[in-house]
C-alpha cells in the first residue's frame, strides 16, 4: 500500500492556528508525493485568535470565515507544489458529520486536529472517520508544528482484528521509519502463537522497517498510559492503535483505550483504525 491520497478536515480558524495545523499533513504529503483533498468547515464551535468560543456567529459570518480558511489553504498546498483540490461547505449536500467518512473512503488515509476537550460536533466527524470510513485516521494534536513526516513510531499491539488494520494502514509511514517500536501489554492478555509483537516485528523487518519488540506491563495507568510512556521514552513522533467501539457499559466497567484518547485527546500524532 502506498499513500496517493489524503482526504485533509480543516477547522477554521485564526490565520496561524490554521497554519499550525497544515503543518504535519502538508509534510506527509510531500513525503508521500500525495494528492490532498481538503476539506474546510467547522466540524465544532468556532473559536477566535485567543481560543474563545465565538457562538454568535450568523451562517454568513461562519462561510465567510470558511472560506478564509479555504484560501490560506489553497495557498498552503500551491506553495508546497502539491496536486489539491479544496471542498467547502457549499460543496456538500447533507450534514457534514459523514462527509470526511465519505472522503476516506476514496483515500488512503485521512488526517484531522483533534485535542482535548473538542465539542460533540468534532467529536463526531472524527468518530465517524474511524469507525466508519474503513481507513485509517490520524488525529493531530492542535498545535502539532512537526515540519517532517514521522520517522519514530510506536505500534500499540494485542493482536486485535482492529490492531491488524491500523498496523497495515500505517505501513506506508512504517517502511519510512527510522526506527519503529511495537509494544504490547503483556499482563493485559494472554497472546497465543502467531499473536505475539516478536513475530509482529519480523514481518515489519521483512517490509524493510527497522522495527524492535517491547513487552511492557499495564500498571496503575492502564493500557494506554504504558504505551504512552513507551512512545516518551522513545521520542515517538507518531502512535499507531487499534480502535475498538464498546457497549457504553462495557467502558464504564472495564475502560477503554481508545475512549480515553478522544476524551483526552492524543498527546502525539496517532493513526487509528477500526
């Protein structure tokens, strides 16, 4: 799998805040020599230069500021030289909680800022890209100035379907790595033969990776908490996991991973996959 084309949300917003957010994706797809498709419209509230919610925003003072952002980013990808085309609102004909899903789905992988504390309406644009698109999403956290495409990943391994997928969707970015470290929680779950991240970090060797194993124990923190220290203690630049949607009270009782990065937001760009 190679990465041809990247299906880009843009929140609008103030002038470098946008900038700030172009930053890795454009990088990506100039390692990639990538397509972008970008699609520009509030997902969430609209917030100004300090970072305040802007509620009274008329529908007209909202598509004029959408379509600021359009313009800062057609300049952005004209100046990288990239191949692009820039969606606005007007170009959809429904609620644009499916259309960065829609997009995916002829992509290879879609990006998106996405921090702590984000409203329902982000939330659920990128809930939808995760859980229904059938590629692969990274979530950038705001903020994120990374000039270059990631060259230290950490892969979250348990041998899940969903882990499979995310590990297979990140290849691309995995065969460019400088250094690629899979963890798994070893005291989490029991790993069959043919399960464990030792074979996982073979086969990524043979795809050219230069990739090591990392059992580490789950802790107080939980599962993601150890991964997440992993990922520090490696000076990851990208994080690569399985997303897994459970019953509400499923969450509640036993937590879940992948929950708690949309509730806190990622603390590094992370790929995930259903």
């Amino acid at each position: 799998m190679a990465i041809t084309t990247i299906a880009l949300h843009v929140e609008p917003g103030a002038p470098e805040t946008v900038e700030a957010c172009l930053a890795l994706p454009l990088a990506i797809a100039e390692a990639h020599a990538a397509h972008v498709t970008a699609l520009v419209f509030a997902a969430g509230a609209f917030r100004d230069a300090s970072g305040a919610d802007i509620t009274s925003l008329t529908d007209q003072d909202l598509t004029a500021r959408e379509e600021a952002a359009a313009v800062q980013v057609r300049k952005a990808l004209e100046a990288r030289g990239l191949r692009f085309e820039v969606r606005g609102r007007s170009s959809f004909a429904y609620g644009v909680g499916e259309v960065l899903a829609d997009q995916m789905r002829v992509s290879d992988v879609g990006i998106m800022s996405f921090g702590a504390g984000v409203d329902a309406g982000k939330r659920f644009v990128a809930s939808g890209g995760i859980f229904s698109s059938g590629r692969p999403l990274l979530l950038v956290p705001p903020g994120n100035a990374a000039s270059s495409h990631p060259t230290r990943l950490v892969l979250a391994w348990d041998a899940s379907p969903a882990a499979v997928r995310a590990i297979h969707g990140a290849l691309p970015f995995i065969k460019r790595a400088e250094a690629v470290t899979v963890v798994s929680v070893t005291d989490d779950k029991e790993f069959r033969p043919g399960q464990s991240g030792v074979e996982l970090a073979h086969l990524l060797a043979r795809h050219g990776a230069q990739a090591a194993f990392r059992p580490v124990q789950r802790g107080r923190g939980g599962v993601g908490a150890a991964i997440l220290d992993v990922a520090r203690e490696v000076q990851a630049d990208m994080m690569v996991m399985g997303a897994v949607r459970h019953a509400p009270l499923h969450n509640l009782v036993f937590g879940s991973a992948t929950m708690d990065l949309l509730d806190r937001g990622p603390a590094l760009p992370t790929l995930l996959a259903e």
